[in-house]
C-alpha cells in the first residue's frame, strides 16, 4: 500500500477533482488547506526579494491511500490535471504504508483501500 500526497495550487483543484473521479478504481482523497514556504527561485534557488509574499502560499494538500498497483496512474493523473508550466505548481510525493485499518469495518491493509 501507498500514501500519495500532492502539495497543489487552490485554483487546479477543480480539475484535479474532475481527473481523479474518471477513474474507475478512485480510493478516496482528502484535501486540507496549507501555507507553504517555496524553496528560493533565484540561483542555488537562494531567496530574492519581489512581488511574491515571503511570508507564505496558499496550497492545498490532497491526501489518499491506494493499492500498489494504482500508484502510477494516480500519479500521472494527479500530475497532468495540476500542472500549468509554472514555477510553484506543486509537487506528488508516495511513501509506503505498512498498514491501514478501516475504522468503522475494521478492514485492513489493501481491503480498507
């Protein structure tokens, strides 16, 4: 089982929503609001002073727990639906869980996925 997290830009939830629902084996997400720090964008991406806020960026982070074998398409559907081009897009993480319990079925691992 995998966890993938996605840090992202509030204006491309819509259609990250939209991508991830086509799917026909969607797992669920959740979606909470975040404030982030961008790493600097000047050279070594060392901080230089403009017109972006250095206190913080509104993002939203989508998590959701999936079968091994969902992780790529999840992925590439997150990936393509979140991207502008554009410094600051976000990025998709996935990290191993070793296990999951469905709180109210008590389901485990894959079965609570």
């Amino acid at each position: 089982m995998k966890q993938i997290t996605a840090i992202l830009q509030p204006h491309r939830l819509e259609k990250v929503e939209e991508a991830l629902h086509r799917l026909p084996h969607l797992p669920g997400f959740t979606v909470f609001k975040a404030h982030g720090h961008p790493r600097g964008h000047g050279t070594g991406h060392a901080y230089i002073a403009d017109e972006w806020d250095p206190d913080h960026h509104d993002r939203l982070v989508l998590l959701m727990f999936c079968a091994d074998e969902h992780v790529a398409e999840l992925m590439q559907t997150i990936e393509k639906a979140a991207r502008t081009g554009q410094s600051g897009d976000g990025i998709v993480a996935v990290t191993e869980v070793v296990d999951i319990v469905r709180l109210h079925s008590g389901e485990r691992g894959n079965d609570a996925v």
